[in-house]
C-alpha cells in the first residue's frame, strides 16, 4: 500500500491495519523462537546420540557383557527413528518446555487442540515462592497468583452448531488472552501497578470496554467472551491492606516448613502459644510459635483422610517368554515390519532411548503383539484396529513417582509403554484401545464400557460387564436374603395392627380374638404368596385382603363403636398385599457384587488416581479383566504382554486381621468373566468388527524362552 492510499484511510482504518501488522510480527516473532528453539534442541539430541554411540564403541571394544543384543552389522549402522504418522502430542514436543502458542494449533488435530487448550498448558503455574526469592515484591507476587487463579482453566466454546473455523478463532483469543495477561502481571514492579492494572487492562479496549451508556459498567468484546466476573473482580484492587489481610490467611510466601495446616491457627495468650482448629483448642502451653507450628504440623500427619498414596505394580526383574519363535532372532524387528504385520499407523520413541533400547523395545514389542493375536484368534493386521492405533516406546509418558507404566490416549489413540516399567502392561493397555477404537466405530462417542447401555454396544460387551460386577447369589445367600424379606414385611404388618387398637383398651377375650385376627391374616398372605395363587381382584384391590380388612373393622367397632377410617383401612391393606407380594421377589433370581468389583472399590478407598472410583469404573475392570483374560488363553508365558496381569494386589491393615485385597478376577468370578471374553470376541468377529483367523499358532515352531 502507497503512501497516497494510506493517507485516504479513516482512522478507524488505520487502526485496523497496525492490528493486522501487529499480529503478523506476533506470529512471526513467535514462530522464529519456536524454530530456534527446535534447532538448539536438534543440535542438543544430535551431541547426545553422539557421546551415547562413542561409549557403545568403546564397550564393544572392550568386549561383550554377554546380555546385549545381537544385531547384525548392516542393521546396527542404521539409526532406529519414528516411523509412520507423526502420532503429535507427545512429551517431546516443543510446546510443552515453552507453553502451548497460537502457532502450536497448526500441528494439532481438532481433538489435541480441544484437550491441549488450557490455561496450565499456556501458562505453567509459576512457583511464588522463587518469585520472591528472585526479588519479586511479595505483594505483586500474591496479585499474581490471584488473577492467574482467577483466568479460566479452559476455553469456553461456542454452542454445538460452532463450525470449525469459530472453534479455532475462539482458541486464538483464548491464548491471547491468556498471554497478555500474562505478560502485563510479569511486568508488574509495585503496589501502585498493582492499583492501576485493572485501569490499564480495561483502556487498552482488546478484551472489555466501558460501556458507553452505563459507565460504571464494562462489556467484553468479541475477543474477550473469556474474560469472567471472577477476572475483572481479581484485577481490581482498590485498597492493598485488604490485599494484605488476605495474603496473610493465606500464608502465601511463608517457606513450606513454617506453614501451618490447612485450617489450623497459632495464637499467643497468657503467655503460652495455642493450637486451635474449628475454634477449638488442641493444644497449649506451647513455648514458642514454632514450637506451636511443629505441633500443629504433628497433629495433622496423625489426623484421618490423609492422602492416598498412588498403587505402583512391582517392575519385573526379568522379562521372560517360552513362546513360539516369529522370526525376529536373525532378523530385527523395526517400524516396517510393525506396518507391515500389524498395520500400526506409526511410532515413536523417547528422545533418551538409545538405539540398544528401542531395538530391544521393538522386539519384545513385536512378540507380544503376535503373543496377543494369538491369543484372541485374530489376525495379527487386526492388532492395529484398522490402521488406527500407534505406538510409543518412553516418548509420552510425565515421570516421577507416580507416573504410569503406560498408558493409552484415546485422543490420538495411541499406547505408551515406559523403557522397563511398562514390560507387562501390554494387553492392559491394548484393551483400553480395543474399548475406545471399536465404540468410536460403532458410533457411540468414546470407550464401549462408558456407554454401556448404548444399543449400538453388542450384547456380549453387556454380558460382559455385568459379569464382572455382579455374579449368581449362593443358595445360602438368597435364603438370607428371603427370609429377611419376609420378617421385615411381617414386622410391617404388626406393626400397622399395633396402631389400630391398643391392647390396653382391650379386655382379655377381646385380646385372643385380636391376636387371632392378626394371625390368620399374616398366614393368610404368607400361604397364598408362597402358593401363588391367582387372586381374584375387585376395583384394582384384592378381594381377599378387602374381606379380611372389612372383619377386623367390624371387630373394632365392637369394641370401641367405630370402624376403622380409610387411612387406617388402606395402611392395613398395603402392609398385608406387601407381605403377600415379597414372595415374588423371593422367586426371582438373586445377584451379588462380585469380589472383583469389590475389592476394586477397597482400592479405591486405599490408593489414589485422577478421578474418583477409578479402579472400579467399567473402563478400568475391563483392562484389568481384560489382560487376566490373555494370560489365561496364552499357552505360554509372555511376560512383556501381561506379566502385571495378577499385579493389583495389597493388604489391608485396618482390620485386626491383615487381609489381602486383589483387584482383578479369580476364581469362579474368572472362569465366567473368561466365557464372556470368548464371546464378546467371537461376537466381534462375526459382526466384522475385527478380522479374526482360523489357524493361530500351529504355523510357528517353539523354542526355549529367554529372560531379558
């Protein structure tokens, strides 16, 4: 554009064209780092893989340790790399080091941008506590954490009809907002740019402006729909002792070891410090407020509701398999021959791997993937759930103590197994992806088992279900159960003749005729409930019982000169049909929650994980029940596939007796749950859902397993 041109531009127009110019720099400035970024790390992993090739020469100079693996020279020479489609999302990623940018949403699928969006993912939780070492005024460093908590976790959509192009646009703003905001608190220096940001924010004009009518109030703009009450609350701040006396009930600042319990206050009085919570003094004559501090602190270790500890299966010394041998001892397995025999859409290793490892990941990958295939009597290109799952060996997975083994993404339906840790989550994890895969093929939105009572889920996968929640009662059981029945019931009727006519308005004949009344009536609908007699029904009540309410009526009148009232006539009705009728609920068939249900909600009390009833949701008794299944059918041991099978197993100490709890099927409970499995498969291959395979495993020829 000519100078001339831009000279018979409004100013509105203007204005436009220096936004437009500005995101343009934006973008670029940002998508330049982001390069840069890519290639320092490049250069970084290129040095890495080269000190790693170095000392493996040096080692093979040395001599073998006689554990390694034998790879042919031709082979070893070549560098082992993901393979097929870039999976995305991996831990890996740039994104994750930086924070997610608006140029991040160009290699990400419609699903990963609707996960990856939040706050957290643009904006790591700072640590304040650094902040303040780093000289951060304490004050600025609380007026952060304060409107950052006050940003929304997550971007709020447009309605179900938004088409794509409205979803993204809406993500963009979202990150932009999440971005300045960011950028205007880091550059806080005081408590008057503390007063003055709200003001700042707000003239800017980007995300609210003063409304032109109401100007004491302010509306969002079409960038800013994510901008929240609980946001413009947070950034004002008129008065800093308010700000003060909150970040004083809050602690924030004081160093984790001088902090006190949630919920707990020290106070001085007379000369002693006090521990109190809810208002209540729980210790005194305390010394010193640290003394009161460590005492407060002793006290809420010992206090019930501690936090659960995570479950972590024991890592397998050795990975053992005596199985059929697939070929891969001359030959290596690589990303291929996983296309090839399984049909995997790709793969992708972990930037730390070294060649030994992904080559040995391969290979045991490679057999247990057939192992698996074998087992269920399908093809093995069948493994892959028509092109759609890949692999991930050590790329994807969070670290710590807690991280998972492995673990399967349903967004970009792909497995993760960890170098070591995951040997023996296999089947676990492939039956997730075999719960997600084939419910999305079938329509339903997601996993099989959260949608259970979709008509588009096959029967058998019902079956399923239920047979690994509820088993057939024992005759002594429903005996038990019957017989409760009945006395609760009974005990309804006499109850309601209780209050009709008091015995200590009676006289002693009276009472013998009362009793009797009320014995034949209970025996009466206790003999005809068990005979089942078809009961002749008059104005929708039963003749039978009306007769026998009508006598009893007749007899109170007698004695006292009225009958008995409608209330009184229909609660007397009620009690008895009621009793009559628990005899149809004897008759019917009688379950109960399975030991495998069972201990799986006592895991749930014992252990932690990311949501509440975890280990006893459909999703996750399935894998279990799932990979207990393959160790069955396998006529082998194949510890890479589902060596952590039999793992979910603890004691519990809460008892006087220890007592074992296993969160996994056995038994009777595993032999019915296993015939659902054969069905549930045999199902799937009728229906075409997945190709299966009449000769399995008479093709390949045994050896001798050997431990890695």
């Amino acid at each position: 554009m000519g100078q001339n041109e831009l000279k018979e531009k409004s100013i509105t127009d203007k204005r436009k064209i220096l936004d437009v110019a500005f995101k343009i720099t934006e973008y670029h400035k940002r998508e330049i780092t982001q390069l840069m970024e890519e290639k320092v790390k490049e250069e970084e992993e290129s040095e890495t893989e080269k000190k790693v090739t170095e000392e493996k020469e040096a080692d093979e100079d040395g001599g073998s340790t006689g554990n390694d693996l034998e790879v042919p020279e031709a082979e070893s020479k070549k560098k082992i790399e993901d393979f097929g489609r870039k999976i995305g999302g991996a831990r890996k990623d740039a994104w994750r080091d930086r924070g997610l940018q608006i140029v991040d949403l160009g290699s990400m699928n419609e699903a990963e941008t609707m996960k990856y969006v939040t706050k957290d993912n643009i904006w790591k939780k700072p640590n304040y506590l650094q902040m303040i070492k780093d000289g951060t005024p304490i004050r600025v460093a609380f007026f952060v954490k304060e409107v950052r908590n006050a940003l929304p976790a997550k971007v709020s959509y447009p309605n179900q009809n938004a088409t794509p192009e409205q979803i993204r646009k809406r993500q963009e703003d979202y990150i932009s907002l999440i971005l300045d905001v960011k950028e205007k608190l880091l550059a806080l220096k005081d408590e008057n740019g503390i007063l003055q940001f709200f003001k700042v924010f707000e003239e800017e004009g980007v995300y609210i402006k003063r409304d032109t009518y109401y100007m004491h109030m302010v509306s969002r703009t079409e960038k800013g729909t994510d901008v929240t009450n609980r946001l413009i609350k947070a950034m004002q701040v008129r008065n800093i002792a308010a700000l003060d006396r909150k970040m004083e009930r809050e602690q924030f600042g004081v160093d984790p070891e001088h902090k006190l319990p949630k919920g707990y206050t020290v106070r001085y009085l007379n000369g002693e410090y006090l521990v109190i919570k809810n208002r209540r003094v729980l210790k005194d004559g305390l010394k010193s407020e640290a003394e009161a501090i460590q005492a407060a602190r002793e006290m809420e270790k010992l206090a019930p509701g501690l936090r659960k500890q995570s479950f972590m299966p024991q890592q397998l010394e050795n990975v053992k398999r005596d199985g059929p041998s697939y070929g891969i001892d001359n030959t290596p397995a690589n990303g291929e021959l996983y296309m090839e025999k399984f049909g995997f859409s790709g793969g992708e290793f972990g930037n730390w791997m070294n060649e030994q490892d992904r080559q040995e990941s391969l290979n045991m990958g490679y057999e247990a993937f057939m192992d698996l295939a074998a087992a269920l009597e399908i093809d093995p290109t069948a493994i892959s759930l028509d092109n759609r799952l890949a692999i991930a060996f050590g790329s994807r997975g969070k670290g710590g103590k807690a991280a998972a083994v492995a673990h399967y993404e349903p967004l970009l339906e792909v497995i993760n197994l960890t170098k070591m840790r995951g040997a023996g989550s296999l089947a676990h994890e492939w039956g997730h992806a075999f719960d997600d895969i084939l419910g999305k093929k079938l329509g339903v939105n997601g996993f099989m088992t959260t949608h259970i009572n979709d008509d588009r889920v096959p029967k058998s996968m019902k079956e399923l279900v239920i047979a690994m929640k509820m088993r057939p009662a024992t005759e002594e059981e429903k005996q038990q159960r019957d017989e409760a029945l009945v006395k609760r019931a009974e005990a309804n009727v006499e109850r309601v003749f209780g209050q009709l006519l008091p015995e200590t308005r009676i006289n002693e004949m009276e009472m013998k005729t009362w009793k009797r009344l009320r014995t034949e009536l209970i025996g009466s609908a206790e003999q005809r409930g068990r005979d089942k007699v078809m009961e002749e029904v008059n104005g929708g009540h039963i003749k039978w019982i009306d007769e026998k309410v009508e006598e009893i009526s007749q007899f109170t009148k007698a004695v006292t000169g009225h009958i008995l009232n409608k209330e009184d006539r229909d609660r007397l009705y009620y009690a008895v049909n009621g009793l009559e009728s628990v005899f149809e609920i004897c008759r019917r068939e009688m379950t109960q929650p399975t030991e495998f249900y069972n201990n799986s909600v006592k895991f749930d009390s014992m252990y932690s994980k990311e949501s509440k009833g975890y280990w006893h949701s459909d999703e996750e008794m399935f894998a279990r029940a799932f990979a207990c299944y393959v160790h069955d059918k396998l006529a082998w041991r194949s510890d890479y596939l589902c060596g952590h099978s039999e793992s979910a197993v603890a004691f519990d100490f809460s008892a006087e007796e220890t007592v074992m709890i296993k969160a996994i099927p056995e038994g009777e409970e595993r032999k019915r749950i296993d015939q659902c499995f054969d069905k549930v498969f045999a199902e799937f291959r009728e229906l075409e859902l997945i190709k299966g395979r009449e000769e399995v495993a008479d093709q390949v020829v045994r050896k001798r397993g050997r431990a890695r």
